[in-house]
C-alpha cells in the first residue's frame, strides 16, 4: 500500500518514513501543502497521513481542496492542535481520522491499518483473510488453509495484501506499481512479473491468474 506523509518537522518525518517502511508501505515524503495538493492529485494513494500546520498552504485547505475535487483518499490527520473545535473543522474538511502530537507511531500503525481495512470492507483486526489465506500484518506472514505461517519479504507481503485487500478485481501491472512502490521505482522493471511468480509458488498458481493484456486477478471463491 502506498502512502503520502506530509510532515514539515523533518526529524519526524525521517522517523515516521522509517517505521512505515518496516510495516510493509511505500512512503512518499513532502513538506509543505503545496506539494501535498499536488501529489494526492496526480498519485493514487491508498491513504495519506496530513499535517495542519504546514508552510505554503494549510493542511486543512490542502484536505479541503481534495474533497471539492472528489477526492476520496483515506486521510488520517495530525496535528498540534488539541482542542475539540479544530478537531471538529478537520472532520467537517473531509479527515477519517484525526492523531494529536505528540504520538506514540505505534498508535499510528494501528490507525492506518483500521482505515485501509474499513475502505476496503475488511473485518478489524490485524489480518486480512481470503480464500484460505490469513495474512498476518503484524508479523507479515502468510498463513495457508490453518497450516504453519511463511515469512514473507517486504515487496512479497506489500504485493499480496495489495491483492488481497483488491479480490476478484483485475490489476495492472501499472496500478500495482503504484500502489507497491514508491515515486521513484523504474515502471519499466519486471519485478512484479517476478514476485507475482514468488507469490504463486507459495499460495498456488489457481488464486492469482492472468490476464491476458490487462493484468493479474486475486480469485476469492464464495465460499472463502
């Protein structure tokens, strides 16, 4: 999953980019409001983590801006500011959800993980289930029909919940670049075709198949 941190405090930033990185996202970084405004309008993240008290523009006016737009991305805001009236114009400017600083990332973690789940109409918890398959976030593992859990590496674990959290939906090769990597991965690279090879081997080739000339296809049977 691919996420925008828009954070001015660069000690915080570099700290916060770190720990997403461990828990499987790829970060994108900006400083200041215009940018932000301009990268959730030109990439298609799956959430984005906004800081009010940016320079250049408001954070507020940046989440504002998106909404007017249609802009429906998942965004969770943070802020210095406490009291319960700024709180209520971050939601009234369209946040799902709202971390006051200072902040344990742990906390943050969580709250990410709950939002992408809700977007995509997944049970809480920390695991995402489908078609037999358990996968544990926290531990990043894959656990196949109730057997022992498989480790899973950082791209393997960031490509199946991609799928996972997208069941019976075709996806390009483009769209999971953009989800899975960051700005700067080489879209010409055929490392998904690589990994998508990896993830068969481990979960059977019959959950994610081909497409022919558009792309790949996460299978969950009514049944799972």
């Amino acid at each position: 999953m691919r996420l925008l941190l828009v954070e001015d405090d660069q000690a915080l930033s570099q700290t916060l980019s770190h720990q997403l990185k461990k828990q499987g996202f790829a970060v994108d970084v900006v400083n200041n409001g215009v940018d932000a405004e301009f990268m959730g309008d030109e990439v298609p993240y799956d959430a984005v983590i906004l800081d009010l008290g940016l320079p250049q523009r408001s954070g507020l006016d940046v989440l504002r801006n998106w909404r007017q737009k249609e802009n429906k991305v998942a965004v969770i805001v943070l802020t210095a500011r406490d009291a319960w009236h700024e709180r209520v114009d971050g939601f009234k400017a369209g946040a799902d959800d709202y971390l006051g600083k200072p902040f344990h990332v742990e906390e943050l973690l969580v709250r990410i993980q709950a939002l992408l789940r809700r977007h995509h109409n997944n049970l809480p918890g920390t695991s995402i289930k489908r078609n037999g398959l358990t996968l544990d976030e926290e531990r990043q593992q894959i656990i196949i029909n109730d057997q022992a859990p498989i480790a899973l590496t950082g791209t393997e674990f960031r490509l199946l919940r991609y799928f996972m959290l997208h069941p019976n939906k075709i996806l390009s090769k483009t769209r999971l670049i953009e989800h899975v990597y960051e700005e700067s991965f080489d879209k010409g690279s055929n490392l998904i075709e690589v990994y998508v090879r990896h993830l068969r081997k481990m979960i059977g080739k019959e959950r994610i198949i081909t497409k022919r000339g558009q792309g790949y296809l996460f299978i969950e049977t009514k049944s799972a």
